[in-house]
C-alpha cells in the first residue's frame, strides 16, 4: 500500500492522472481510504448474504463468526499487506471500526429484541456489546477455533449471548 500512487492508479484505470485528481481530489491518501471502506462495504453485504435465513439470532451470529473469519483468512490482499506492512492498514481498519459496530450493531438490535432480553437488559446495549464481542472474535478468537461449529456454538451461546437472552427453555 504504501507504493500505490496516483500514476500506477491513472495507468490500471486507463485515464489520465488529471482525471484520477478530479475523482479523488484527495489524492493518494483519499484512493486508499475509499479504498478500504468500499472493500469493508463489499465484506457487509456478503456477510448479510451469509447469515440470511437463519432461524434465530444466536444461529445468525454462529454464521456470521465462521463466515467472517474465514472471509479474513482468505483474503489475499489484506493477508498480504497486514504481512508486510500493517502499519499502513491499521489506522484505517481502526478508523471504519465505529461504522462497522454501528452496522453490526443495528442489524443486531431488532433480533435480539425480537427473541426476547433477560429482564433489565437494554437492547441498545445488548446489541453494541454483542457486536462488539463479534468483532472481537473476528480479529482474534482466542482459544476457540472458529473453524469448529460446535465451539463456535458454544462460544456464542454460552459466552456472547449468555448475559442477554435468557437461558434457552427457561
């Protein structure tokens, strides 16, 4: 990333350097961002398609946790660059966090008011801490392999959910 410039981009899209200018009056720095942020765009939009259909929310959040982890373990380029220079991605990563957790969070907000809260639990803060604590696995599962369903069902069902939905049957 930190070699992209705005000649290599101008050449790759077959315009002039002026015209790469007049879209991203930004320069360099602004490609990049955008970037970024339409790649995590396009990372939303196929996670939403992973988990659609599933019959609850703890199912959902099972789904999306095996999808996410293995959309970022096989993703070429974020691979490559977080091997040679994270660095240069990190900043960004952390600057589109809040925009994530507000998707994540937002789309989780109605579901687990749908499936009914633990008395005193506020679903506004049930959603960000689970949207949180997904991102959290994400980035680093711990000791869980989120490769294995019934770990991450147990993970979800017995730690992220457990403090927000009542016990199952009860």
């Amino acid at each position: 990333m930190a070699r992209i410039t705005v000649e290599e981009v101008a050449r790759e899209a077959g315009v002039s350097r002026a015209t790469v200018y007049r879209w991203f009056p930004g320069g360099r720095e602004q490609i990049v961002d955008e970037g970024i942020t339409w790649e995590i765009g396009r990372f939303l939009a196929r996670l939403g398609h992973a988990v659609e259909g599933a019959p609850d929310v703890a199912t959902r959040i099972e789904r999306g946790l095996t999808f996410a982890r293995r959309s970022l373990e096989h993703h070429e380029v974020l691979q490559h660059v977080l091997a040679t220079e994270p660095g240069s991605l990190l900043p960004q990563l952390q600057a589109t966090l809040p925009l994530v957790l507000g998707v994540i969070r937002d789309h989780l907000r109605p579901l687990l008011e749908a499936e009914g809260l633990r008395p005193g639990v506020d679903a506004e803060e049930a959603a960000d801490h689970v949207a949180r604590m997904f991102m959290s696995l994400v980035s680093s599962p711990g000791p869980w392999d989120l490769d294995d369903p019934d770990q991450v069902r147990a993970v979800v069902r017995e730690r992220l959910l457990a403090g927000v939905l009542p016990p199952a049957g009860g």
